[in-house]
C-alpha cells in the first residue's frame, strides 16, 4: 500500500469544529420542539429497599404538571443487553441509590422538579449488598430474587446468588507449569469505580405524531440499540420509532446502553406532547453507569532466563444493580488477561455480580483497564524478581505477527515490538531508569523519581455494520452510516475514508449518520470499532459506486470496464488516453437521466476474521466466537512522587499504538492524548465511592476530574503503523488502548521511584503515604 | 411558581429584558429566554466552565450568577465572539491542532482564552495558558492540544495586530 489516495493520512481540520468553536453545534439540551414539555425524576433514597406506596396527589395538583409516572403505571416490560432486568422506573423495589422511581413531565423546568419533590414515597428498608464480599458470601441477599425468571441470553454461566455470568479462557496445565517455574509472583490487585464524566449530561426529547410514531433525540452511542431498546420497552415495531443523534458532548461508553430514552417515551406517549429530560451532574453520577470495580487475583510464573510460563488469574467485576454489559465486560478483560505474551499455560476465570450500587457498563478499555492495570503491574515485579530490565522482558515475550492470541485467533498484525522499542528509546529509558528499589530516583526536596513502562492489547471489530455512497446529480457524494460522532472525530475519519476510497477530496463528500430513518445500520460506536469497522463497510460501498462509475463510463466510450481507470478528482478514463475522459458529475447525469438509475452503493459485514479454536482452548460461556482483530501499544511514564505530600506527579508520558494506519495523524494523536488522561486519572484521582450505600462524591466539586495545570505538556503521542490486512488502508481502532496502559505504567514508575509496590488504584497521596510510612516500618 | 421579573441587560450587544424565575442563573436566562445556547452546563455549580461567559469584560461562570444581579451588565456569550479578530484566531489554530473533539468544553474555553488574550500584555506562555485554563474542564483532548493552539494563537494576537502572525 506505498501509492495511498491523497485523502489518507491528511491532518485535515474536523469539520464540526467551526459550529463547535462559535457555540453553534446543537447537543441534545439545546433543543427545543413545540410545546414541549420539561421532565424531572424522583431518584431512590434507598440502596435497597421495597416500594409499599407513592402518593403523588400533591404532584399532580401542582399546576403545570402535564403527567407523573410511577413504575405501576408503566407496562412489566424488562430489556437488557444480556439479561432482560432493567425497567424504565423501579418497579416494586430499588436496587441503587438514584434509581429513578417517578417521573414528571410539566409545562416548564422548574415546576417538573417541584412536583417531583412533591412526590411521598413509602419505603421499607431492605438489607444492601454494598460490595464484591457481601455479594458472594454465604448466604448472601439476593439483589434480583427473581433472577431465574428474568429472560436471558443462554450460557452466560452463573453459579451462585448474585452471579450474572461466569467465565473462562485456559489453555495447557497450570497446575502442572509451576513446577517449570524458577520465580513466581502472586498478589491481589484492587481497581476502583470511575466515573465516565462526559462533560454533556444525558438527555433525550421524545415525542409522538399523531399516526403513533415515535421520534427520539438523544445523546447516544447508537441510534439502532436506541430503536431496538424502545421497540422492546414501549411494545411498538421498529418501523414506528425513529432514532436520532443530535451532537453529543462526549461518551466513552456511557451512553453506549440506553439510558433515559424509554422513560422519556412513556412520559411523551402519556402527555401527548413533546418532552424533554435533561439529568443534572448529580444525577447523571447517580443514575447513569461507571467503570466495574474489580479484584483482580493474579499469579504468574516465568523461568530464570525471563521465559513466561504460567498464568492463573481470577477477577471478579462488580456489576451494580442491573446487567446491562457486564457479561461482555467480563469476557472481554479475560480475552485480555494473558496479556500480550505467549504464555503457554493460562487458567484465566471470572464472575460478574450484582450489588446494590449503581449499575456498572461499558467504559473506554472494557473490562481490560482493570486486568491490565493487574498483570502490568506484575510483570514489572517478576521482572524485579528475575533481575531483568522490564523492556526486555516484555520484549521476550512479546507476541509478533503470525502468532496466536489465547483461545487460538491468529494475530494478523502486530506492532507491539515496535511501540515497546520506539516509547523506550523516546523516553531516554536507559538513562531514566538507574535501578529499582526505594530511593534510586533522584529527585529535589524529598521527591522520588522513576520510570515504568506498560505494554498491552485491545480489539477492535464486534458485530455488524454497514453504510451507502451516493453520487448525486453534480458528481459529489451523499455517504450515509451509524457511528456517531462523540467527540473522537468518526464523521472526519469514515469522510476520509470514503474520500480515499474514491480518490476525491474530502469537501466534494457529505455525511448524514446515526439517524434510524436515514443511515444504515450500526451496531454501536464503541469498541474502538469505527474506523475498522465502519471503515471497511464505507470502502465496500465507494468500491460498488466505483464499479458502477466503470461501467457507465465503458458504455458510454463503447469498450471494455477493464479498459476504465478511475482518476483521482473524480474523473474515470480510458487508460492511456488522458483526453478520453468522464467527470463523476457527467456520469452520474447520465445514470440519473439517460440510463441505469442513480448510483448507489452499499457496503456492510459482520466481523468476520478467525472464531475461537475450542479444540485448543477451555473457553467457558463467552458469548461470542470472535470479536476482533487484535491492536497493541505500549507506554513509559516518567513520575515524581513527593514522600512528604504523597502525592504522585506525572512528568511525561510516551504513548506508542499500533494503529495500522493513522486515517488522520492529528485525530489519532488527540485520541492517545486524551485517553492517557482518563486512565491518568483512573490511576491516581478519580474514584466513585459509597458510604453504608450512599454515593459521598457524586458531583464535580467531589469528584476529581483533571484539569490542565494538573498535568504535563509532554504527552507524547507515538503513532506505530503495521497495516491490518483487513482494515481499511490498514486501519485499525485506536479509541480505547490509550486509556488501558495508562495506570499499570505509572504503577511501576511509582514503583520505580520508591520501591513501592501499590497495588489498589487509584493511588491517592493518602495510600502513597501510608505505603511509605509501611515500609518505614518494616 | 413564585413570581417571575424582568432583567434589564445587555446580552451580545443588544439591549435586552428578559424574564427570570427567582432563583434563575444567567446560565439559565442565556439558554432559556435568551436562546443563546452556545453556553454550555456541563456542571451547574462552577467546576468545569463549560458556560464562562464575558460579564462586563471579564470571564465569569454563568451557572454561579443571579439572573437578577445581572440587571444593568454587560454580557458576551459565545456567541457574541463572532466576529472578534482574537477569537476568529484561536478558532482557527485549535481546530488546526484537533483541540475541538467532543466541543462541550469548547465554547467556555473560547471565551476564556479571549478574555487571556485581551488582558495579556504579552504573549502567554504554555505554563500561563495552563494556569488560566484551570477552571475549564475538558473530558477528551488532555488539554496538550488546547495549550498548544492557546499559545500559538496568542503569539499572534497578544501584543501585534491581531491577526497577523506576530513579529
């Protein structure tokens, strides 16, 4: 691929970014329909209590009030991802503090939340399940008594009460490998809730025509798990629900499930008018969704000479009060949990279980941030063990190209060993890194100095998608698909892509996307997935128009399609006669008006590469056969750790990806960037936390977010581009690794500088001063 | 509800009086009578600046201020930035250098970035753009890109005609 279109590789500006600049991109809040009415929700007290009476006669009486909904007056109509538990408002008992259990919708804002306010509820406390322990005990309260009777995806493995699934990859003989083993390292790893914090708050407008169709504009990931979802819910064909995405202030996953849209629809089909939800920041915290919490227990065993050898690792998510992903979460952060290493023996087994808390979902990295930040972590301290430079020893064990990943997948293209070699040497590693241990870091004024290094894998495919090109009457293009733009530049990217496909320039393309009546179908945005993923479905579609553009120009000059090149600007030729040629805008008047009809193509897929070997591998209830295409990237961080403040400062940062191919560098780099402070902030600040089942830090003045003068400049993003055969001009995801390497490299820079051995994030100053006074101790 | 007032203020030039509930904000008023919806809330209670507006020339949260004690203030939205030589300037380098991704944070950062540049006496630097960048909040970028547009942008606002690459 060395004669790529013009249109590939660009920096070229996103095109929503002038409207964003001047305040004029509309999100979901700043829109407004006639007679539209305004909503607020009364959110539960309790974690876990039963619902014996609502008395909502002062509600209703206030004026104003269009409607109040309790769950009574809603249809018994459950849906979920993988277990159908979630209802639009808590029906009979709450299971989360902020679990909606009434709604109103009013003429303005103000008088909805009064009314809300007004609304008694009668609660009799219920004993919580507030953690992973209280979960799994013996005898443990159940969260959903009647989980058996729920309907539900097969196979997902639950054994015990409060269990959603259970999972496992093996391969080989652990119990047997260590023996082979001449160093092995054990221990407990514990990762926090974190917030997704997208700066735009969840909200929806749904409104009804007067045929019964029902229109729903949200902030979203995915317009068509939207339709699906209110198809379920409000017991309407798909046919009568549109979906659509205004701009949306951010995800990371957030807002991949469903979330206030089915609500927002029973309040609009009972008042008749339009009606608008917007959630506040506390209750956005409070009722939307987190990262899983986990302990993480694992062991990992290699010989002298730094061969890996054995893995035995068991991690329990905690999903909160509803299922929603936590099946996939679970598989996926154990797909991941050999990490990228070939280590021939591996038991890696799971649960998912519900709590009392507020119900945990895809965030950026899935299930892989939690097992990585684990397994990182400890193979810096084999490494220390075995008294090898832990560059070198991931170096050895890297997986390459031709490889196979756990459950036998073929890795199909691999940069790893050139993001590991590329951050080390862009970091100065060898003269950064005197040594480990307590004190080697020299640093002013009591602070410590170190640097670690992460190496780690993701996916990117999942599922289906599909888009169309059009050329309309002048010879531009109409290209129509459903991933949504959330910020990381997916219009810009699979614009670019249909450019290069092609051969036009990008301003000669427009795009409609994420609107059910009148894009194609899409899975989701999410899953590093849409530059892969969408991208081949856009490269398919452009590929069919191209032929169509072949063929109408054969026609017209009477020869032979395969004497027809394609030109770049828009333009098909015979070859060799530079004269003899058509514009697109000739030719797409032609099949408009004289002969074959418009051009259109269409292009879609199911992720299609290798499925599992189950020959080779015990792979226990992992809802798929095959999920993606194997990434890498590897980080260095460098820290200062202050020991009389605790507090962990972040110097620099070298974040190397294998990206396939960079669609557009700047895209791509903002990506690493901002990813890498997610997961800096995963590692270090952010934490949601409960007392006795009551969030204490649901707001943004309680919840630390990062802001600029918290962090440094020299975040180096380090683009690495070994081409994926499948994807388009060799694309592959980027969106979640950035997040995912992040805390197990300051980890070890932690423990680089100090000698410390942090192994709970995040890794607040209190935790850092009391690991230092600890080992003062000893 | 409780009886609501009219505010007398200048919004983006133009003379206004706009009704405000009692507990109304001027973030309130902006995105409600005013329909100037380029002020964002992203917190409502001063964090992440998502609706830093102008307030009598100077950068101020709008979730924070009293509709009613805006009466008789001059106020720059966003919005009322169209136009403006420092701001059409900034634009221009942060969509350059991808600082624009989801935009929410956007709008507060433009605004605050021209108040920088219409006080500064030179040039910021990257450490004084991050300093005055404290009170924004950005979810997506990890600020690099935004520092760097800031400072490239302020090269060639602050101290020279504005809109011509300095020196």
């Amino acid at each position: 691929m060395n004669d790529l279109p013009e249109a590939i590789g660009k920096r070229l500006p996103r095109r929503d970014a002038a409207d964003k600049l001047a305040g004029a991109a509309r999100y979901t809040d700043d829109l407004a329909r006639p007679g539209m009415l305004h909503a607020a929700i009364l959110g539960s007290p309790w974690p876990s209590a039963r619902i014996l009476g609502i008395d909502t006669a002062a509600a209703r009486a206030l004026p104003g009030v269009k409607a109040v909904l309790t769950g009574a007056d809603l249809p018994e109509r459950r849906w979920g991802l993988f277990v159908y538990d979630e209802t639009a408002l808590a029906a009979g008992v709450v299971r989360y503090v902020g679990e909606p259990v009434a709604a109103v919708a009013a003429a303005d804002l103000a008088t909805a939340r009064a009314a809300a306010a007004l609304i008694e509820v009668d609660y009799e406390e219920l004993t919580p399940v507030l953690s992973i322990e209280e979960a799994l005990r013996d005898g443990a309260v159940p969260v959903h008594p009647h989980f058996d009777s729920y309907e539900k995806r097969p196979d997902l493995g639950f054994e015990r009460v409060n269990e959603i699934a259970r999972q496992e990859f093996s391969e080989g003989d652990v119990e047997a490998a260590w023996a082979d083993c001449d160093v092995v390292v054990d221990g407990v790893y514990e990762v926090p809730s974190q917030s997704h914090v997208y700066l735009e708050p969840v909200s929806a407008i749904a409104e009804f025509d007067r045929a019964g169709k029902l229109t729903v504009r949200s902030a979203n990931q995915s317009v068509n798990k939207v339709q699906a979802t209110l198809s379920r819910a409000l017991d309407l064909p798909m046919s009568k629900i549109r979906a659509t995405t205004p701009a949306v202030g951010g995800a990371f996953g957030g807002k991949s499930g469903v979330t206030v849209q089915p609500l927002v629809a029973h309040l609009a089909r009972a008042t008749g008018r339009p009606v608008r939800l917007t959630l506040t920041r506390e209750e956005d915290f409070m009722m939307m969704r987190r990262r899983h919490p986990a302990i993480v227990r694992v062991k990992t065993g290699a010989k002298a000479d730094g061969t890996l050898v054995a893995r035995d690792l068991e991690i329990v998510y905690d999903g909160g009060a509803y299922a929603e992903d936590s099946p996939a979460v679970l598989g996926f952060g154990l797909l991941m949990a050999r990490g990228p290493y070939a280590i021939p023996h591996c038991r890696l087994r799971g649960s998912a279980v519900y709590t009392n808390r507020l119900r945990a979902a895809g965030f950026r990295g899935y299930g892989n941030p939690q097992v990585t930040f684990a397994t990182e972590a400890q193979i810096d301290e084999l490494a220390d063990k075995l008294g090898l430079d832990p560059v070198d020893f991931r170096l050895k064990n890297a997986v390459t190209t031709g490889g196979r990943w756990i459950g036998g997948q073929t890795i199909t293209s691999c940069g790893l060993a050139e993001c590991l070699t590329r951050a080390r040497d862009a970091a100065g590693w060898t003269g950064k890194r005197p040594g480990s241990g307590a004190g080697t870091g020299a640093g002013a004024n009591g602070r410590l100095r170190g640097v670690g290094v992460s190496a780690f894998a993701h996916i990117c495919g999942l599922l289906g998608t599909s888009a169309t090109v059009r050329l309309l009457e002048d010879g531009t293009v109409a290209l129509a698909h459903s991933a949504v733009d959330l910020g990381q530049g997916a219009e810009a990217a699979l614009a670019q892509i249909c450019a290069g496909a092609l051969d036009i320039d990008i301003d000669r393309i427009d795009s409609t996307s994420a609107d059910s009546g009148a894009a194609p179908y899409n899975w989701s945005t999410g899953g590093s997935r849409v530059t892969y993923m969408v991208g081949r479905a856009v490269v398919k579609a452009a590929d069919s128009v191209r032929e169509q553009i072949v063929r109408h120009a054969a026609e017209t000059f009477e020869c032979a399609p395969g004497d027809i090149e394609i030109r770049p600007g828009g333009r098909a030729g015979i070859v060799g006669v530079p004269e003899k040629e058509l514009s697109f805008g000739d030719i797409s008047l032609r099949a408009h008006y004289q002969a074959g009809g418009p051009i259109i193509g269409s292009g879609g897929l199911v992720y299609d590469g290798e499925a599992f070997d189950y020959k080779e591998a015990l792979i226990r209830n992992y809802p798929f056969a095959r999920i993606g295409t194997y990434i890498f990237g590897a980080h260095v961080v460098e820290v200062e750790v202050d020991t009389v403040t605790g507090k962990v400062e972040i110097l620099r940062a070298w974040a190397a990806h294998d990206v396939g191919r960079a669609i557009n560098p700047t895209a791509v780099e903002g990506q690493i960037q901002g990813g890498f402070v997610q997961g800096a902030g995963y590692a270090l600040v952010e934490e949601l936390l409960w007392e006795d089942g009551q969030p204490i830090n649901p707001s943004m003045m309680d919840y630390k977010v990062y802001g600029a003068p918290d962090l440094p400049l020299e975040i180096h993003p380090i683009v690495v581009e070994d081409p994926e055969p499948s994807g388009p001009f060799g694309a592959k995801g980027i969106g979640e690794p950035p997040l995912v390497g992040a805390a197990p490299a300051i980890a070890n820079a932690v423990a680089n500088a100090t000698g410390l051995r942090l192994r709970t994030i995040p890794m607040t100053p209190e935790r850092v001063l009391d690991a230092l006074a600890a080992a003062a101790e000893e | 509800m409780t009886a609501a007032a009219g505010v007398g203020l200048t919004v983006n030039g133009d003379p206004l009086t706009l009704v405000a509930g009692p507990g109304a904000t001027l973030l309130d008023l902006l995105r409600g009578a005013a329909q100037l919806t380029g002020s964002k809330r992203g917190c409502n209670s001063g964090v992440c600046g998502a609706c830093t507006v102008l307030v009598d020339g100077r950068a101020a949260r709008a979730c924070l201020m009293l509709a009613a004690d805006c009466a008789g203030r001059d106020v720059v939205t966003v919005e009322g930035l169209d136009g403006d030589p420092n701001a059409a300037v900034l634009g221009e380098e942060m969509a350059k250098s991808g600082a624009v991704q989801c935009g929410y944070c956007t709008p507060g950062i433009v605004v605050a970035l021209t108040d920088l540049f219409r006080s500064a006496v030179e040039p910021p630097d990257a450490e004084a753009v991050r300093h005055w960048l404290g009170g924004n909040i950005c979810r997506c970028t990890g600020y690099v890109s935004i520092v760097e547009a800031a400072v490239r942008a302020g090269g060639r606002c602050v101290g020279s005609e504005p809109g011509l690459p300095a020196q």
